[in-house]
C-alpha cells in the first residue's frame, strides 16, 4: 500500500496544487494530512476548501487549533504570527472554521499488520517540534503505540530508524524551511513482510504567485521573501 502524507500547507494553495498533481501520478493509495491548513499563506478558505473537496484524511495542527480560538494557544507569538493569526481568523469563513475545530487531533491505521500513527508534532503535544536530532526523540518514540510514528510541524523532512520503529516526517506544502522554496510531502510504502519504505518527494511551484498574492494583502516583507528562501 502507497500512502501520500502532506502537512503544513498553511494558506498556500498555488503549492498544494502542485503536490495533488504530484501525488496523483504517484499510483497512491490514499492521502494523509496532518494539519496546519492555515496561517502564514493567504488563501486559507481555497486550501481548506479544496482539501474538503478531495475528502482528504486530515487532523488538526496547532495553526488551525489557534486560528479557531483566536488565541495564541498552540503557536509562538512572533511578529509574524502576530500578523498571520488575526488575518487568517479574520478572513476563515466560518464553516471552514468550524471544520477545523472538528478536525482529529491523530489518526490511527494498521496496515499490513504495522501500526500507524499520524500526528501534528508529536503523540505528546500537538506542537512538540521532534526535529531529526530532537535530544527526547526515544522518549517520544516509545510514547508511541504504533510501528511507523508519522508527524510534521518543524517543516523539515526526514525519516530514521529508533528502537524498530521508524518516524517519519513529511516536511512542509506550503511552507518549506529547509532553504528550498520546494514544496515536499512523504510516500509510505508499506507491504507485508517488507520493511517500509519511505520516499521524501520534492515538488516545484510557482511561489513567485504565492508572493505577488501576499504583497498585494501588504503581508510583512520578511514573510512574503521567506518563500523564496526556504527558510524562516
């Protein structure tokens, strides 16, 4: 079995185009989300509007879980954040709202007699940020009830290996950080009595679209150069 993971698309619908078009030739079986539809980018209702249209399994991250509260309950208060979360609370309609906050928090799959397990940040907190070289990485990992441990929120791709289990992070859609403009999402590969597989995908788009959008809202300077960059 082919599983999709995408995460992260924070308002960016140019970029999550681009990856459904992607993982539409990638013969998957099925697509897995793991939040953060909104913020940072400025089209929020296409982006949830479109995962809704695909009937994509999605949980809720800690962007969508804040934008709902309009509170700084599950982000950083930086001066971007200060900007994106009341415009995006702002410009959500209110049924994309509401079906956000109705969204999972974890999704749960065996396939293949693996155990999966789909999260924003972690099994622990939904915006634990469990880099490659996390110091609690084992202790996260054995917070786990599962085989494969699937998360996102740092933007930062990468899968290892840890104690048999393997953890997966599919990086960002919308919003990469790992010095690429490129959006990027994971392909489980999962048949029985293989080992799984995993494909980190890197997909181009036109992020110069998702800039002139943002320039024309008059979004801070250092977020509309940060999709250029790759970086935060």
């Amino acid at each position: 079995m082919r599983i999709a993971v995408i995460s992260d698309i924070h308002g960016n619908i140019y970029a999550l185009m681009r990856v459904l078009e992607n993982i539409d030739t990638e013969n998957v079986d099925t697509i897995v989300c793991l939040g953060d539809l909104v913020g940072y980018g400025p089209h929020p209702n296409e982006v949830v509007s479109l995962i809704r249209r695909r009937n994509i399994l999605c949980i809720k991250g800690n962007y969508d879980a804040s934008v709902v509260d309009n509170d700084f309950t599950y982000i950083r208060e930086t001066n971007t954040n200060s900007f994106s979360l009341p415009w995006t609370a702002d410009e959500l309609r209110t049924s994309n709202k509401y079906y956000l906050d109705n969204l999972p928090n974890s999704i749960s799959l065996n396939i293949q007699n693996k155990d999966i397990l789909f999260v924003h940040g972690s099994p622990r907190k939904i915006n634990e940020y469990v880099t490659e070289d996390y110091v609690e990485m084992e202790q996260v990992i054995n917070s786990a009830n599962c085989d494969i441990l699937v998360c996102a929120h740092t933007h930062i791709p990468y899968h290892k290996e840890i104690n048999n289990k393997i953890i997966v992070n599919c990086g960002s859609v919308g919003k990469p950080k790992n010095g690429s403009p490129n959006a990027t999402y994971a392909i489980l590969e999962i048949e029985n009595k293989r080992m799984p597989k995993v494909i980190i995908k890197s997909v181009e788009y036109e992020f110069t679209r998702t800039m002139k959008d943002m320039e024309l809202k008059d979004f801070p300077v250092p977020l509309v150069k940060s999709y250029e960059s790759g970086l935060e």
